[in-house]
C-alpha cells in the first residue's frame, strides 16, 4: 500500500499545475461572479501549492507536511 501511495503521491504533485488550471476552470466557471478578481497565475500557483501538499500528504509524515 506505501508503495502505491508514494505513486499517486509523486504523479499528483507532477501533475499539480495541469491539475490547479483544471481546478480553477472548473471552480471559476461556476463562481466567477463571487471571486474577488486576483491575478490569474498567482492563484494558479497558490492552488498548484496546495495539491503539491495534497500529494506529498500521501506518502510523506505528517509533521513534515504540516510545516509547510
């Protein structure tokens, strides 16, 4: 099971800017009306961020995850 964790962990945060554009067009399209307009990349990298923790909270301790 640790072995297919750390997979999924390492294929989420490879993935986590394709994932965070697909999050935010998903998300925008739906509540575009109620976001306080931000600048589009800084968004996209601050969700990137967090689905890159998502990921390594799969197969890295928690503490260390927490941290960051």
């Amino acid at each position: 099971m640790k072995d297919e964790l750390l997979y999924i962990g390492n294929k989420i945060i490879t993935s986590k800017k394709e994932l965070a554009r697909n999050f935010s067009a998903l998300l925008d399209s739906e509540y575009t009306d109620r976001l306080i307009y931000r600048e589009e990349h800084k968004i996209l990298e601050w969700r990137a961020e967090i689905i890159g923790y998502l990921g390594e909270s799969l197969f890295e301790e928690q503490p260390i995850v927490s941290k960051k």
